[in-house]
C-alpha cells in the first residue's frame, strides 16, 4: 500500500537547533518511530498491509496558497499513492483562508479519484482554516478527518520544550492520537480491507510454482493450460500436443480496498511486467520477491521473466451479483460439481456458479428468453473430449452456446479449457456480457467470444486469453452448410468496452473471417486493453459478401512484449518450432478482403467509414512500430472512409505506418 504524507511540520521537521529542535521527523515526536506517520505505518502494517509511504512538507502552500503550482506536485503524483494524507492547516494566516480552500482543492484534483485522499484537519484550533479544509475536501471528493476532539494541551508537548513553538506540536501520545484517528477512517472507508479470496474445493488441483500472499496471508491459485507457443494447425485441427502448452496460474478474489501481493517463483524476478501497463501497478522486488498493491478491481497479469507461467489476477469488486443466487433455477455453492449432461436453459432459467465453485460441464439454451449465466464459480470445459482427428462427438457450438435467444446475460462467471469455441451467441437480440473471465483456452481453435449474426450486443470488462481469435463478430451459416438452416441476420449495435484481451494466436478484436450477412453495422470497441495479439491487435476481414460499416475503435491501447515471437503454422507432425529471435510485431490494425475456405457464399463485399481514434501503442525496446493494413479485394470491392486520429507510440504522437494496396480508396489521418 502506497501512502503519501503532505503537511506541515508535523508531518517532518529538519533540524533547528535555534528553536531547540535536533530531529527530522514530525515535531514534537521525541523519536522517529513515534510520529504520527510512522505510528499510522505501523497500524497499518500490524494490520496485514505492506507500506510503501513518500513523507514531504509543502508549508509553501500553506503560507502563500497564491503561488502554489500543479509542476512542484509531479513527484507526488508520479510516486502513484493508494491514498493521499494533507494534514496541514496550522501556517495558514487567517486572511489566506479562502484562497488556501482554493489551492488545497487544485491539489486534492490532482490525486481524486484515483486515490483515496484524506484531508485531516488542523492540530490547533482555527476555525476559518478547518471550514476552509472541509469544504475543499467535499468539493474535490475528499475525505475530511477532524482533529477537534484532540486539540487540547494534554496532546501537546507542553514541558518538554524550552521553545513554545516547538512544545505546541503534538506530544508522542498526540501523534498516536492523529495516526488512529486517520487509520480509522481508512478502515471505516474500507481500505484496509483488502481482498477476499475463496479457498479451492477439495480435489481440485492448485498450481504449485509460485507462492502468493494477499495482504500478508498465503493463497493457493487455480491452474489453467495455457498455449506456450504460437504454433497452429489447419482446420480442423487436431488434438494440440501437450508439449506445445504450459500450465499457468490465476487467482480470483474479491477486491473490497487495497491489497497488497506478495510473489515469489523459482527463479529471480530480473524482468517484471505488470499488464495492463495503463493500470500503472507499480511493483518492487525485495529479496527475490515482487511485491506490489492492487488498488481497483479488473484484470491483471503479473509476467516474471517474460510471458512464461503468468500470474492471471481476476479482482472483482466488491458488490452484489446480477441477480439474486435464491432465484436461480440452478445454483451450484463452493465446491467441485460434474455434470453428467448438458445443462439447458429455457425461457426465465438461470444458473448461479458460487466463489469458489468449479463446474465440469457446459451450457446451452435454444430459442429461450430471459437466461442467465452468473456468478463468480469457474465453468469447466476440460471433460469434454476432442478426439484426434476432426472433432469426433464434441459440439462445436461452445462451451456456452446460445441460438435464438433473446435477453441473454452472463455475468462474472469465470470459463476455462473449452473444447473449441468458448461463448457462442448465434442469432439472438439483446445480449450482454459482463465481468466474464476466459483463462485456459490452449486447444486448437479455442476462440473466445464468436458472437454469429447477432445484435444489439454489449461485453464490458472481461477479460480473455485465447489460443484463437478474442472477441469476435462472425456472419456464417452454423451448421449443415448445404441445409443453410440458420438466419444470417446481419451483425449490428455491437458495444465492446473496457475488456483486457490476450490473444495468442489470431485476431483480438476480430470481424470474420466468415462475414456471411447482408450488412454489418455500428460495431463501437472502446477503451479496451490489448495486451498481447498474435496477428493483428484490431482485425477486420471482410471474407464473404457483407458490407461492413460504421466501425469505430475508441482509446484503445496495444501492447507489444520483445518476448512475443512469430506465429507458425505446423504443416506436419513432425515440424518443430522454430522462430526468429527478434520480436515478432503483428500489426496494430488490418483490413482486408477476400473469399477463401471460409466463404460459403463466396462473394467478395465492402467496408466503408472505419475509426481509429486515440489508439495508444506501447512497445518495449528494439520493437518497431506497427503497421495499419489495408487490402482491398478490387476495384468493385475496396476499403473506403478509414479515419485514423490521434496515435501514439510510447507516449508520443506518431504518424501511423500504414500498408495498403492500389484498390484502398480514402484513407484520412488527422
């Protein structure tokens, strides 16, 4: 937990031998340890937290609020706190307080939201100050602590100094009286609470290569199978060779504050990477060990030494489920449960998977409205078997499938190891999916979300780690292709928003390939974290006959790893992996046109009006910048209205580096 301490004297006071004062810590305090920032670290540490706290005086602020300047605070706003302490006050002149209200408000903005600010009121008794105090920390949403119950002498260190300055600060008990006074209003506010995590159901299997303790407690993590390598077959695919994967942990837990994490691997951590990067988890290594604090909910990687093993971390806020779990139709608590059928859902059904519960089995629902699929439980797809060649009795439709539904939610469930695909929506309205985590997908094929020829969908803060495509929107005829026994109904008001995808072979936010519909339309991706993709971080294929419009990527950040290598199709049994060392680069956007294996109808289509807005490419070192393709199909089929606006590469504006052919039509770069 990051603290940062801003005040006054009180806070830390350099020598003053004149006054009679030979410390450099809180005045009057007659040790270090026994100021109040130091008595506060140590509550919290007895607490369970680990601290990590900058001290500073800004009395400038105090004593001429006027001048205060937002630049003096970047160190404190680059040291990124958990929580931000102001305890000040007592050098204001009371003429100032007005103007003081205005600057201690300017420097709340600068740390609220993202952090918990606290602002404590004065150690003396001022009135037009602590009015001053409290209003600037209810404007700029600040906590206000109050002061008042301990302004008196018996907290001051009156008698143990000749100077009355200097024995009007607070005495070792007033600085344990402001430290608890503060410490309980952190854990009044829940910051001290951390995370809550489920322990694993008996028998299931725990990742035994890392040692991981949340708030000073250790925890086990779930294993998943994960792809260690890009190396593909063909369609259809066989079973993957399990020498091409590797196992990898993930934790879930509830995140109700701060949570400080502890982790320790085999080897030493000389290279961490924390994803997402525009999260800004900071981290340390001491003795061996990475340690650093959680203080939102989402979804993270913790990568040691590269992408090898990750920690997967899946904090979920601290709030109630979708629905109510009583009302379930099938509710399934803590524990290991194997289906001995496929679970089907039909109109006003709902299945609730508990913390801690893991389900062998999978899920499906035909021409129903009104399901759902929630809870914060683990849905396994493991027992289904993929036979060696082709795909024997296994269904292709998903691990979750849905046809021909209408008002279809899941909601904070977590998948892992599906067969082939993952989720599959096809022909259905009205379809949301929140807070759903994908972990495990490492066999041939294993797609993440195919959404089929539906519409009005909205997926929001998920997460997915594929070994094929991410989150995809595909037109096709499911089934029988001779029978064409399904609607290819046209793909439209798709919101795709603050997901995390991981893409290890394939497209992360994919059209296609298969585009069989008369029109796509209005497909909205925003602020969406890619933190790995394999062949293309924003990709587009326009592989059969549907004009596709109306498509727009909204603050999207991509990220490229030097630890990423080239993707390999394995064209025999015996072929061996075998990379180029350098990193591999896939491109931050692609369009293209074609007709392929993947065109039933095989007739070329259009793509008109595509945004690119405030795309963010963070690279490490010694890899290049990635490209912008465009390939139109012809001179009757082509890419018409890109718009790429506002790239950056590490940080800075950067012109895109774009790659098109002779038949791509306008493409406008502002």
């Amino acid at each position: 937990m990051k603290i940062l301490y801003l005040g006054n004297s009180i806070t830390r006071h350099l020598p003053a031998p004149e006054i009679g004062w030979h410390g450099q810590w809180g005045m009057a305090a007659s040790a270090p340890e026994n100021d109040y920032v130091h008595r506060l670290n140590a509550l919290l540490e007895a607490a369970g937290k680990n601290v990590n706290f900058l001290p500073d005086t800004v009395v400038e602020a105090e004593r001429e609020p006027e001048r205060f300047s937002e630049d003096s605070f970047r160190p404190y706003t680059a040291f990124a706190p958990d929580a931000a302490i102001f305890r000040l006050g007592e050098n204001v002149p009371d003429e100032k307080a007005a103007a003081f209200g205005e600057t201690l408000e300017r420097m709340i903005r600068l740390f609220a939201p993202a952090c918990a600010v606290y602002v404590v009121g004065s150690f003396w008794k001022k009135d037009d100050v602590e009015d001053a105090l409290r209003r600037a920390a209810q404007n700029a949403g600040a906590r206000y602590v109050s002061l008042a119950p301990i302004q008196r002498k018996e907290y001051q260190a009156v008698g143990q100094f000749a100077h009355e300055g200097v024995a009007a600060h607070p005495s070792d008990k007033g600085m344990d009286a402001i430290a608890r006074t503060v410490f309980d209003a952190l854990r009044a506010d829940g910051l001290l609470q951390g995370a809550a995590v489920a322990p694993l159901p008996e028998g299931e299997p725990k990742y035994g290569d890392i040692a991981v303790t949340v708030d000073g407690r250790p925890v086990d993590c779930y294993a998943a199978r994960v792809s260690a390598i890009p190396f593909n077959r063909v369609w259809p695919g066989r079973q993957r060779p399990l020498e091409q994967t590797e196992q990898a942990p993930f934790l879930p837990l509830t995140l109700t504050g701060c949570a400080d994490f502890r982790v320790r691997t085999g080897e030493a951590p000389a290279d961490v990477a924390i994803r997402p990067l525009s999260k800004r988890v900071a981290h340390e290594v001491v003795d061996g060990e990475v340690r650093f604090t959680l203080r939102e909910p989402g979804q993270y990687t913790v990568e040691i030494n590269g992408r090898h093993h990750a920690l997967h971390i899946f904090a979920d806020a601290d709030t109630a489920p979708a629905f109510d779990p009583e009302k379930a139709t099938y509710r399934f608590p803590a524990g290991a449960h194997k289906l001995d059928r496929r679970l089907v859902l039909r109109s006003n059904e709902s299945v609730y998977l508990a913390p801690g519960a893991v389900v062998y089995g999978e899920v499906e629902s035909t021409d129903s409205e009104n399901v759902a699929v929630f809870g914060g439980g683990i849905l396994d797809g493991s027992l289904v078997k993929r036979q060696t060649e082709g795909f024997g009795d296994v269904r292709v439709d998903g691990l979750v499938h849905f046809t021909r539904c209408k008002n279809v939610v899941m909601d904070g469930v977590i998948l892992r190891d599906p067969a082939l695909w993952t989720v599959t929506p096809i022909n259905c309205e009205n379809v949301r999916f929140h807070n759903v985590k994908l972990i495990g997908l490492w066999r041939y094929n294993a797609d993440g979300f195919d959404f089929v020829n539906s519409r009005n969908v909205h997926v929001s803060d998920c997460f997915l780690r594929t070994f094929d495509d991410g989150i995809v929107i595909k037109g096709l005829y499911f089934g029988d292709p001779e029978r064409r026994d399904n609607e290819a109904m046209n793909n439209e008001n798709y919101l795709i928003e603050n997901c995390v995808v991981w893409c290890d072979w394939g497209g992360a936010l994919e059209v296609g390939a298969e585009t069989v519909a008369d029109e796509y339309n209005n497909l909205v991706y925003r602020n969406c974290d890619i933190i790995r993709n394999d062949q293309g971080a924003m990709r587009l294929n326009c592989g059969d006959r549907a004009l596709i419009r109306h498509v727009l990527y909204d603050d999207i950040r991509v990220e490229y790893s030097r630890y990423n290598r080239q993707p390999v199709y394995q064209e025999t049994d015996g072929m061996v992996y075998a990379p180029p060392e350098e990193p591999a680069c896939a491109d931050a956007a692609r369009v293209w046109q074609y007709c392929d294996m993947w065109s039933p109808d095989h007739l070329l289509g259009h793509v008109r009006d595509v945004t690119y807005r405030n795309i963010q490419i963070q690279a490490d070192k010694g890899v290049p910048q990635p490209g912008f393709v465009f390939n139109s199909a012809d001179e009757t089929h082509y890419i018409d209205g890109v718009t790429i606006e506002n790239v950056t590469f590490n940080g800075a504006p950067t012109a895109p580096r774009i790659v098109r052919n002779e038949y791509t039509k306008t493409v406008n770069v502002k």
